[in-house]
C-alpha cells in the first residue's frame, strides 16, 4: 500500500531555533507557524500514514513542491520541516526510518503545494 496525496501549503524550510542571550530558545514564526498549519491541514491523513508506517522497519518519503517564485530554502530543510512534524505528532514513528527519499522542487509553477509519497519497503 502507498500513501500519497498532494496538499495546497507554501512549505517552509526547517530552521534552527533562535538563541537569545537571556530566555529560552524559540523557532521563528514563520516556520512555527508553517509546522501548525501543516499538522491541521494532514490531520485528516494520519491514519492512514499511521498505517503506512507502524510497523516499517524501512519506507519511502517522497516529496515534490511547487512554488510561485524560487526559493532560496534548501532542499534537505523543506523535507525534515515535513518530516519532523509528523514525528512529533507520532504519525511516523522516527524519520531514520525512511531508507530513500525522493525530492524535486518546482519553481514558477503559479502554484503553491507539496505533494507527499509515503510507502514501506519490504
């Protein structure tokens, strides 16, 4: 079985948490926010990657994203930004699972959207 479906979400890539000289570190808005709004918007989904997932001891993670104008983000940071959402809300149970990862960004597309490919590998 194959989970893959395509969600309309400007993907934002991870960052490092910010540092302050006094408080406590904090990520920036921006990416924050991103990795709300992409819980909410895959919620629906995690059964069924849930069930893609459980009991892997190796799977696939395609990404592909399309964006209006080109990014200067890094390809391995929108890929863990995506990943490392659905690690923590447990959906995916560790992302040094994924064995292979295939991941292509689209520019000037005139669309904004990720599309996620999730299978297990025998």
């Amino acid at each position: 079985m194959t989970f893959e479906k395509t969600y309309k979400i400007r993907p934002v890539p991870a960052s490092r948490p910010k540092v302050p000289r006094f408080g406590h570190p904090y990520y920036p808005k921006r990416y924050t926010q991103f990795r709300k709004d992409w819980a909410l918007i895959t919620h629906n989904d995690w059964p069924m990657i849930y069930l893609e997932t459980k009991d892997a001891r190796a799977y696939e993670f395609s990404y592909e994203a399309w964006f209006d104008k080109h990014p200067v983000a890094d390809i391995d940071n929108l890929f863990k930004a995506l990943t490392d959402t659905l690690v923590k809300a447990k959906v995916i149970p560790d992302d040094n699972l994924i064995c292979r990862s295939y991941i292509d960004k689209h520019f000037h597309a005139g669309k904004e959207q990720v599309k996620i490919t999730i299978r297990k590998i025998n």
